[in-house]
C-alpha cells in the first residue's frame, strides 16, 4: 500500500489507529470513533480490506499499511489474529514507533507479546472484550456495556479504561500471570456453547429432524437451561437424568449415540463426567454418582 496517498498528519493527543481491518478493529474502531476517540487509520495486508474497514469505521478513516501506522498515529489499537500480534508488534517496532500507547484485544496474552514495543518505550496493554463478535455490525451492537479484561499499566492501561468508561462497560479484574486460564474459560463459555448446540441439532439429526426443525425446536430449551445457570447457581439449575440418578437411561442414551460420529459421543462423555460431578454437589448418592460415572468411562 502506498503510505504517499494515505499519509495522515500525526496528532498524539488525540488520534487513534487500528492494526487490523477484522471484526474486532472494525466494531471497537467504529464505537472510539462515534464516541469521542478520533480514529484516523486503519491499517491490513490488503488494501481491499483496509479500504472497506476504514469506510466501516467512518468517513475521514484513511486505509493504510501496518508500516504506516507510526508516522500517522501514537495510539494504536492491535485486533489482529492471536498469532500475529507479536509479528505486529515487530512490524510497528521496525517501522518506528516510540513513546506510542498501544493495546491489543488478544484474551490469550499479557504485555509480553509486545515486548519490542516496550522496548522502544511504548506503553503497551491488553483490553480484552469478554463478547463474542461474529461480526463487526454484532460488535458495534454488543461491545458497548461488556465487560472487559485489563492487562497492563501505565498509560497504556489508563487508555483502556477511558475506552471501557467511553463503552460504559465493566472492568473484571484477574490474577496476574492467570490470562490463559481466564481465556478457556471464555471459550468453554461461548465457543463450546455452540459446539454443544451444533452436537445436539446433529444428533437430531441422526432421529429424523432436520436442521431447521431441531434448531427452532431446541431454542426454549437452550435458552432455558442458560437462563437457569446462570440466574442461580448452575448446581440449582441441573436437572435430567443424571441429576436425577437415571443410570438405565444414560446407558439407553450411549446405544442411541451409537448412530453419531464418535467425537459427538466422546463429548457426551466427557460432559457428562462433569455433570456427575455437578449432581454430586446436588446430593446424587455416590454409589450412584460411581455407576454412572464407570458407564460414561467405558468405551463400548
Ligand atoms: N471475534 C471475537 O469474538 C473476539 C472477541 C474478543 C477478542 N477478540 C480478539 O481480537 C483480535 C482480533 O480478532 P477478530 O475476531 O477481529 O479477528 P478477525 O476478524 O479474524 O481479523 C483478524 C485480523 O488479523 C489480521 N492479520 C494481520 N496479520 C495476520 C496474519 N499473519 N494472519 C492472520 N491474520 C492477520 C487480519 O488483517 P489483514 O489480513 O486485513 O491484515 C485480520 O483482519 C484477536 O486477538 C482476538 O483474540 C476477538
């Protein structure tokens, strides 16, 4: 990308700019935007990209090469794929970019990942939107009022928290070092979620309904039992057989499994070992809980 015909005059104070033209630095760009935080680029390894980004973003957004991005801005926002960020972090180390203020919204890592910007005097942090954004129109929907995780300090930090207030999001706070540990859980919360919804409307599938069907048919109760899990405790909203000690059912459930990929089988498993462990806490008998956990192990 040719930085001649993209070069914008550089204003530290105030102008920001995106590293990365996916769902995350379209959404959270737009919403700086609209919200006081001007964004005056929007950098990607394709101009394409960057051109539809930065028309995403708003109007005065000029679409740029990652390089351009330290002699156009000093607050920069990183929402690139996991990956990467250390590789971008390299690229805007190379191209020049001291005493900036950077974040990235990676939930997998701490400051490290931009250790080269650090070393050039960058204050550097993590602003991690705990949302699912499958899109950028969902994120500018989603993002405002989330909840955020901050890693970090300095100014760096300071910025990611006039984002959150901008956002009027909440800041959840976590041990230090524990960012990964924080992040699976973010994952068996919303990506595993959709895993088990697309498990269950295959296994459906296997009992004659088809996709449609099973996904409007299956709809109350996912959102049922989400509501009830997290309303309360999810110890109080656990019912079904296991729950309820049914060991002839479970196993009834394992032949009826029988007609699915084994990795669906294997994932009734090993949520189900979780949800003795669950039925447990309820008061399930344990020589109970023991028979249906040895079923569950049992491979055939
Ligand atoms: N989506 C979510 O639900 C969500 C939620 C919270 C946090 N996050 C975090 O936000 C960040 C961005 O996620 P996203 O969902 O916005 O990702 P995305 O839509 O897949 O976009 C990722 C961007 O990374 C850029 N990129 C630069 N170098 C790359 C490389 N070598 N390989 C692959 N991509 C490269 C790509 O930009 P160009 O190809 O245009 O250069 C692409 O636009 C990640 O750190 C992610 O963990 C995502």
């Amino acid at each position: 990308m040719a930085s001649n015909s993209t070069q914008c005059s550089k204003n530290p104070s105030r102008e920001v700019g995106i590293a990365g033209a996916g769902r995350v630095g379209r959404s959270l760009g737009k919403l700086l935007n609209e919200r006081g935080q001007k964004v005056v680029a929007v950098a990607s390894r394709n101009r394409a990209r960057a051109e539809a980004a930065a028309a995403f973003i708003g109007r005065e957004v000029q679409a740029v090469a990652y390089t351009d991005l330290p002699s156009t801005v000093d607050k920069i926002l990183i929402a690139v794929s996991d990956d990467s960020i250390g590789r971008i972090a390299n690229t805007l180390a190379e191209a020049g970019l001291t005493e900036g203020t950077v974040l990235h919204t990676s939930g997998i890592y701490g400051t490290d990942v931009l250790a080269p910007l650090i070393a050039q005097g960058n204050s550097c942090a993590g602003l991690h939107p705990l949302q699912t954004i499958a899109t950028p129109q969902q994120g500018v929907q989603k993002l405002p009022s989330a909840t955020f995780t901050i890693v970090g300090s300095g100014r760096a930090a300071e910025w990611a928290e006039k984002i959150v207030n901008l956002l009027h999001g909440k800041i959840l706070r976590i041990a230090p070092g524990r960012k990964s540990t924080y992040h699976a859980a973010a994952v068996i919360a919303s990506n595993y979620i959709v895993s088990l919804i697309d498990a269950a409307v295959l296994v459906m599938g296997a009992a004659g309904v088809d996709p449609k069907a099973a996904r409007r048919a299956l709809a109350p109760l996912v959102q049922a039992s989400v509501q009830n899990a997290l309303a309360e405790r999810p110890v109080k909203a656990l019912t079904g057989p296991i729950q309820r000690g049914d060991i002839q059912t479970l196993a009834l459930h394992l032949q009826g499994l029988a007609l699915v990929p084994a990795s669906i089988q294997q994932l009734y498993r090993a949520v189900g070992i979780q949800t003795v462990q669950l039925a447990r806490k309820q008061g399930l008998d344990s020589a109970v809980a023991r028979q249906l956990e040895h079923l569950l192990r049992r491979s055939k």
